[in-house]
C-alpha cells in the first residue's frame, strides 16, 4: 500500500503500525508515532490499522542542547 512516511512516499505490505514499524527498519527504538496527525503511543501501536495514502510520522528524540 502506498502511504506518506516523514513526507516522503513511500510503498509498504504492512497493515497495522507496529508491522510497519518493523518493516521499515524501526527495531527497538525508541521513537513516538502519529497518523493522519494524531499521536499514537507504544501500547496501541498494534491496533492501529492502515489504509492507502495514510501519513506516518515517525520521530526520534535527539540529545543535546
């Protein structure tokens, strides 16, 4: 399916946001999500379904000042 990740297209298999998480290389770090602008927490990760043309923000936090 063909969705928007960082706002970069992009093609994935995955149909819930933690298998995208996995498929996209995000293994055990330590990030926060959202969809279509709404933040997802690790716990409801692997309820959340996909769909064609959805937005995925990932971040990762950054340390420094």
């Amino acid at each position: 399916m063909k969705i928007v990740l960082n706002g970069e297209a992009c093609e994935i298999v995955a149909t819930r946001l933690d298998q995208a998480l996995l498929e996209l290389g995000y293994t055990n770090a330590s990030i926060a999500t959202a969809v279509n602008g709404t933040f997802i927490p690790k716990s409801q990760r692997g309820d959340q379904m996909l769909g064609d043309g959805v937005r995925i923000e990932i971040v990762a936090p950054m340390q420094g000042g």
